[in-house]
C-alpha cells in the first residue's frame, strides 16, 4: 500500500470516529433512555409483584386468623373487618363476601348474609357463576322473608337453559310448588328434573325421594 493510500485510509477513519461521535452526542440521550425505560420497567413488575404478593400473603393471614374463631359472631366481625381494610379485591373480595355470608348464617344475622351476597349477585365484574351461586344463596338465606313473586322470578332466572346452578334453582321452584299445595305440579316438576343431564347423585336421590313422598312413582312416565 502506498503512503497516500495510507493516508486516505486514517483520513477516512478520523472522519467516521468525527460522524459517529457527533451522532452520539446529537442521539445517545435516546439509547440512554431505552436503557432507563427498560430497567425501570423491569424494576415497576418486580415491585408490583411483590406488592400483589404480599397483599395476598396479609389477606390469607387475615382469613385464617378470622376463621380460626369458634363463634359465629366473633369470625363474621372478624372478616368484616377485612373487608374494610382494603387488602380484598377483584376475586378475593367475593370470596371474602361468600365468607361472611356463611358466618352471618351461623350467627343468625339474616341481614348481614343478604347484603354480602348482594355485594357478589350484582357485581357486574365477577364471573356468572359467582353472580348466580350468591343469587341462589340470597334466596335460600331470605327464605319466607322473600315475597313469593320475588323468589320464583329469581329461581326461574337462575333456572334458565345454560346457567350453571339450573338444576338446583328447578328443585327450588319445585319446592316452592310444595309449599303452594300444588303436589301434582310438584311431581311433574321433579320428574322433569330427573331429567337434567349432568344431575348429581345427591340431587337426583333428594328429586326421587320427594316424588315419592307425594304419592308419585318416580318411574311413571
């Protein structure tokens, strides 16, 4: 190579090291940035997975330290207590509701349990078989309180083709046929629920043991 070669060649190279150093000081606060981002962002997930974490960690705490009491009344102030601390959201604050709502039972506060299963059945953001499971247990826990108007447009949505806990509101609106005196509609309604897909063993025990009591014969057509 000759020394004019040679020359041009470290010219060239001054002159790229010049382009690539004023780009950096004209555009490196960008590649600084990506880098901050990036690390930031990184760093944001950990902390919020730790946040959710613990949260989860102090809520469990707090529901077993609550279900430990021995008395009714005791464990539902202890998880309405939770309640209104703010560690129960999304998911965990419905089952801290159905929670309550199975101490207020025990307890015999009728009205606790009602407004805790209000709080899942009208929760436009829990999933339909929380809604339709909190539905079905308001009805249960209002019992006679419930008007029968009431009560039967309830079950008869619950015991809609596709909803999840049909076959239990079916066996509600037959009951509540037996309350009426209606035996023959009673009977007919449980033989119709023999014939749900799906039926539990319990349920299909409960349905043919009433068609009997009534005077039915569950094998009749």
């Amino acid at each position: 190579m000759s020394e004019t070669d040679s020359f041009i060649d470290e010219v060239t190279e001054e002159v790229r090291r010049d382009k690539l150093f004023a780009a950096f000081r004209k555009y490196g606060w960008i590649a600084v940035l990506i880098v901050v981002l990036v690390v930031g962002g990184a760093a944001w997930r950990e902390w919020t997975k730790a946040q959710a974490e613990a949260a989860a960690r102090r809520f469990g705490d707090a529901v077993s330290a609550a279900q430990a009491e021995n008395d009714p009344t005791a464990r539902l102030k202890a998880l309405e207590a939770i309640a209104t601390s703010g560690v129960a959201n999304g998911d965990r604050g419905i089952v801290l509701n159905f929670l309550i709502a199975s101490a207020a039972v025990e307890a015999k506060d009728q009205a606790a349990a009602l407004t805790a299963l209000d709080k899942v059945a009208k929760d436009p953001k829990a999933a339909v078989d929380f809604r339709d499971l909190a539905e079905l247990k308001r009805v249960l826990v209002a019992g006679a309180s419930l008007p029968d108007s009431e009560r039967k447009a309830a079950l008869e949505q619950l015991a809609a083709a596709g909803r999840p806990y049909r076959p239990l509101a079916l066996e509600q609106l037959a009951l509540g046929q037996v309350q009426a005196g209606d035996k023959a509609g009673a009977i007919k309604a449980f033989k119709e629920l023999l014939q749900e897909p799906g039926l539990t063993g319990g349920l299909r025990q409960r349905a043919t043991a009433m068609i009997i009591a009534l005077g039915g014969d569950p094998a009749a057509s």
